[in-house]
C-alpha cells in the first residue's frame, strides 16, 4: 500500500515544484488516507483526456483545480503510450491526484482539489 508517507518520501526526491510542495503539505495532514493499496495505471493519453475534461468542467463546476494546467504542460511532452502510475489520496477537506512515469518513476504532475481554496 502507498501511504501518505511513502508518497511524501517520493515527491521529496523528485525536483520541487509548486504542485508537489503543495501535495506534500495536503500529504502531511493527518487525515489524507490513499483511495487505493496499489497505484493506478494509466497511459499518458489517457490521462491527458480525463484531465483536459475535468479542466474544462471547472468552467460549470466552480471546483478550485490547482496544478492541473502543469499536469497537463507535463504529460503533453511525453509519448502517448508512455504508462503512468496514479496515486489518490482523500481527506475531509481536499482530493489530491499524482502522477509518476512508470519506469523510472519520475513525478510528472498532480490535480489537487482543496476545498478549502474555494473559501
């Protein structure tokens, strides 16, 4: 099972950026609980679809996606067959969504809904 903490000791070696400090904050707060044991797979094209969806749908949904315009930035430079592993985790006040290429797992992004942003 990936636990918070073990996401945090992985995003901690992977080069900082705005996203992944802030998924590590979201990480650090007691009550974040991984959705899944095991990581989704996902290709690249997958990802990209479902994302630029959900990015889209903010226009009529008014939820606060952070890092998503990233994630996407990201995942359109890598080939479309490439396969990702997903990893949620859910709190009672945020939905946090991280991406990491499968081979050598390197972090490509996160989708990061906080509610508390939408204060």
């Amino acid at each position: 099972m990936m636990t918070s903490e073990a996401l945090r000791e992985r995003l901690k070696s992977s080069t900082p950026s705005p996203s992944s400090r802030k998924v590590l904050k979201l990480l650090s707060e007691d009550l974040t609980q991984p959705v899944s044991a095991v990581p989704a797979t996902v290709t690249v094209s997958e990802a990209l679809r479902l994302w630029r969806t959900r990015l889209k749908n903010t226009r009529y949904t008014d939820a606060p996606l952070k890092g998503v315009q990233d994630l996407l930035k990201h995942l359109e430079e890598l080939a479309p067959q490439r396969k990702l592993d997903q990893f949620g985790f859910v709190s009672p006040q945020a939905a946090v969504t991280v991406f990491f290429t499968r081979t050598d797992g390197a972090y490509v992004g996160s989708a990061i809904l906080d509610k508390r942003d939408s204060r």
